[in-house]
C-alpha cells in the first residue's frame, strides 16, 4: 500500500515532524491526518513498517517536505486509522506512552 505524506514548511524550515501532515492513501484524496507528523511515523513503525524506510522519509519530509512510502507491511486499515477523527487516536496513542509502546 502506498501513502503520499505532505508537510507545509514554516519560514524557517524547522520542526516539519511538529505539524500535522496532510496524507493521501493509495491513490486517493489528499486529507489532513488526524496527529502529527512524528505520531504518523511512529504509528507506521508500530504497524510493521521497518526502521531504514522510516528513517529515509522522515529525511525526505526534513529536507523537501513530501514523502511516499509504499510497503506491504501498511495494510489499508492501517492508513485509515491515521485518519480517524483526533479524540480516538489521540487516546490510543497517550495509553500506549503510558505502557511504554512508543519509542
């Protein structure tokens, strides 16, 4: 599956991974994600994506603001769990801090 993630600079080019992305699944609609850019990958990388395909998008979004990550390890209901609404993945994401989940 394949999925299309946007940033928008600031002035200064700086915190990209602090901004909500706007993301497209597959060959879909771009659409604003529901967390932030660091939360988007660190989701993916819970969902099986591996670290050097993580490593090299985030460089992508630093540098040029847009990446495309196409891996058979994110499955659709992956992605459209990016785009719930905040609340529910919001939630998910503070219980999985709290037992230790997140890197």
């Amino acid at each position: 599956m394949k999925i299309r993630i946007q940033v928008l600079f600031n002035a200064t080019h700086t915190n990209t991974l602090q901004h909500p992305p706007i993301v497209s699944l597959g060959d879909g609609v771009p659409q604003s994600a529901r967390c932030l850019t660091y939360e988007l990958f660190d989701y993916l990388r819970r969902a099986g994506v591996s670290d050097n395909e993580i490593d090299e998008a985030v460089r992508e979004i630093e540098q040029v603001g847009q990446t495309v990550l196409e891996s058979a390890a994110i499955t659709e209901a992956d992605l459209k769990r990016i785009l719930e609404p905040p609340d529910d993945l919001g939630k998910v994401l503070i219980a999985e801090a709290r037992q230790g989940k997140l890197s």
